[in-house]
C-alpha cells in the first residue's frame, strides 16, 4: 500500500499494515486541535473565568435608593384589614374595599397618582431580628413575598396534608403539595418508598 505524505489516515506498510489506534487518536489530535480537550489553541490567553459556576444572587438585594418599610408581625399575619361596614367583607387592601363601597351605593374614593409623582420602590425588611432579612441589605422587593417568609419561616404551620400529614404555613405552598402528593411514589423491593427515581 502506498503511503500518501501528510495523509494522518494513511497506513504504512512499514509498520505490519497497521497504526494502534491510540497513536491514530494521539496523531489525530495533534492535527486537530478541537478533539484533544486539553489542548489551547491559544497558549497565550487566560482559561475563561466565566466558564466557572456562576453564584446565584441571595434573595434581598434591592434597589439602595428604595424605602424601607418594616412592618410589625400582626401586620404581615393580617388576612382582610379593610372590612366592608355594610356586609362585614374583608379586603388585604384598601383600593379593593373602596370598589366593593360601590356595589353598596357607598361612598368610594380610589387614590389616584399624579404624572409628575416619583414613585420610589418599596421593599420590606423581616421584624424578626435574628432573621437574615432583618438587614436592610437583604430586603424583599414586594409585599406579598416577605408576608410568604415570615409565615413560612417564623409563622405557624396550620394547613396539613391529610395524605402525609406534612404542615404548611403558606395556604398556596399546601394546595401546590396537594396536588402532587401520592402520584409520585416509587417503591422499592424492600418497601421503602422514595419521592424520586433514579437509575
């Protein structure tokens, strides 16, 4: 057989016919640079320092120039502040009151904002001290998120699975549970059961 120059695939009669395959490979990559793993085709540059894992932010890192509201525990745990005086209905906020008014022919008043009012940010920091929200640097950016973590982590757990008995301090955490509880189980020959399957 006769052997082409240059040609990496070609066999050399010299050799019994045949190349090992690792010196193939080894040959290979050496002519080409994106097989070998190893090799930089520029020596030069430094390794990529994004290609490192990337840490995901700590949640509460809100705007410097926002307000920072604390609010009280009865507060937060508070579920319809504003009460209808005419059916006793109870709303989470004012505005949603005053559109009920309407519906009794009561007097209603919505807020309305002026163009030129600068709305500035509000995040809310948690009462609990000891709480690593407790710092203004670490403040939740929406109302509806630090009333979800203080009862999720300083609230009392009363909405329980019936099905597992876990307990739950956030009633949409319970019905997101609920809703996937028992379906799935994977069973080993042993009987243990596992929430996961793996293999």
């Amino acid at each position: 057989m006769q052997m082409i120059p240059g040609d990496p695939f070609s066999i050399s009669s010299s050799m019994g016919g045949f190349v090992h395959q690792e010196q193939h490979i080894h040959h290979l990559q050496q002519h080409i640079p994106e097989l070998n793993p190893n090799s930089n085709p520029n020596p030069s540059a430094k390794p990529n320092s994004s290609s490192a894992k990337k840490k995901r932010n700590q949640p509460g890192t809100p705007d410097p120039d926002a307000d920072v509201i604390a609010l009280s525990p009865t507060t937060l745990m508070a579920t319809n502040r504003f009460v209808c005086e005419i059916c006793n209905k109870g709303f989470q906020r004012d505005q949603n009151l005053q559109l009920h008014r309407r519906g009794h022919n009561l007097p209603w008043k919505l807020k309305q904002r002026s163009n030129k009012e600068v709305i500035k940010k509000k995040v809310y920091i948690c009462p609990i001290k000891t709480c690593v929200h407790h710092d203004s640097s670490r403040a939740l950016g929406d109302l509806t998120g630090i009333k979800k973590h203080y009862s999720r982590k300083h609230g009392e757990k009363k909405y329980k699975c019936e099905k597992c008995s876990k307990k739950y301090a956030v009633q949409s955490d319970w019905k997101a549970h609920a809703k996937t509880c028992g379906t799935r189980e994977y069973k080993c020959d042993c009987g243990t059961l596992f929430s996961r399957y793996y293999i």
